[in-house]
C-alpha cells in the first residue's frame, strides 16, 4: 500500500475520532444541561431557532450566574421570612388580593437577600433558572395571576393558587443551594396537575396549607356539634 493511501486511511481514522469525539462530547454537555435546568431546557429548545441556539444561551446564564455573589440564607434570616410568610397567608383569608401582592414582594425579598438582581422580571427568571428551574414556572405562573389581580381580573382561586405557586419557590429560596431538602423539595413538586404533563404543580401539604378565603369556621367544629346533637336524640 503506498503512503499516500497509509495517510489517507490516517487522516479518515483521525477524523472518524474527532468526530465521535464531538458527539459525545454534545451528548454529555446536552445530558448535563437537561440535568440543571430540568424543564427550562425543553422550554428554552421550544423558544429558539434551534438546540444549538438554546444550549448557548442556557451555558450563558450559567457563566453569569456563576458571576453573581450567590450566597445561603442563615438559620436566623430563615425563621425571619418564614414567620413573615405564615403573616402573609394569614392575611389571605381577609384579603387575597393584597397578599398575593405581598407574597410576591416577600419572595423578592428573598431573592435579593440571597444576592439575585431584582431589578428586571425576565432577568429574573434567566437567573433562577440555574438554580431553580425544576420549580421556576410556579413563578411565572403565580407572576401572571398577580399581575392579573392587580387589574381586578383573577379570581378568587386563582389568587390561592398563586399563593401556592409562590410558596414553592419561597421554600427553595430559603434552603442553601444544593442542599438535599433543596433538591427533595424540587423533585416532589414537579408533578402534575389534574394529570396534564405539561404543567407543574405544588405539592398536596403547600395547596393544603394556603387558607380559602371563603372560608370561617373550622369543619371539624360543625361536625361535633352534629355528633353531639345526635347522641341527644338518642339518648331521650
């Protein structure tokens, strides 16, 4: 076989290599995105011209996000917002408009005291997205609703559960980034509601929680008055 073959076979060889070398290098790269923003990856593909296009643009928010002074909230800050949280959905029952407004502002709070910039809403969520993106459309979700309240155009339902929406993202933003209450709290709560894939829910104990603001008695006082009345009955 002449050399110019042996160089020819050389060169396919070492082309045929890169080139498999690329492809899994793409796979491993696609696969670790995938992993981090869980459903922002699909969401970002869905947004632009093409994968390749998406997958920049998520590398981008994490070489910015790794430029902010990201930092966990002490056990004291913790406790803070969480009593100011427990006020907030207390205030529901009497005015769900105005605490659906306060929830939103309580978890910028929060936000900004762990270092994000607030400034700007789609900033915002670029930057979540890093960190949070398993639970980051509660946002934009409960974000919509407010934005509909404060023009007297969200029912009373919809503004609980813009309260549960919020509430899920507030939790995550409490935890310290990587944590295993952090990551278990993500993976419960991307579930679906009323069976539709498409959507993420909160979990049953965060709906539970939020006060119906139709609501006045406790159940359980009606039922043992009932109980009562019917061992009078009874008993005469």
């Amino acid at each position: 076989m002449s050399t110019v073959i042996w160089v020819a076979v050389v060169v396919v060889a070492v082309a045929a290599i890169v080139a498999v070398g690329y492809f899994v290098l793409q796979q491993q790269r696609r696969h670790r995105l995938r992993d981090r923003f869980g459903p922002e990856y699909e969401r970002t593909v869905q947004e632009r011209d093409n994968r390749r296009d998406a997958e920049q643009e998520l590398i981008a928010r994490e070489q910015r996000f790794s430029s902010l002074d990201i930092r966990a909230l002490d056990a004291g800050t913790r406790e803070i917002y969480t009593k100011k949280w427990m006020e907030v959905q207390e205030r529901f029952v009497d005015a769900p408009g105005f605490a659906v407004t306060e929830a939103d502002h309580l978890v910028t709070s929060v936000m900004a005291e762990r270092g994000y910039p607030t400034e700007d809403f789609e900033q915002r969520l670029s930057d979540l997205s890093v960190a949070h993106g398993r639970t980051l459309d509660h946002y934009r979700q409960a974000h919509e609703i407010s934005t509909r309240a404060a023009h007297k155009e969200a029912s009373t339902e919809e503004l609980r559960q813009a309260m549960v929406h919020y509430r899920a993202l507030f939790e995550e933003l409490l935890e310290a980034p990587g944590s295993s209450a952090d990551d278990s709290r993500a993976s419960r709560r991307v579930e679906t509601v009323d069976g539709d894939p498409g959507r993420t829910g909160a979990t049953a104990p965060a709906d539970r929680d939020v006060p119906r603001a139709d609501s006045t008695e406790p159940e359980t006082a009606d039922d043992d008055a009932e109980r009562a009345s019917r061992r009078d009955t009874q008993g005469r």
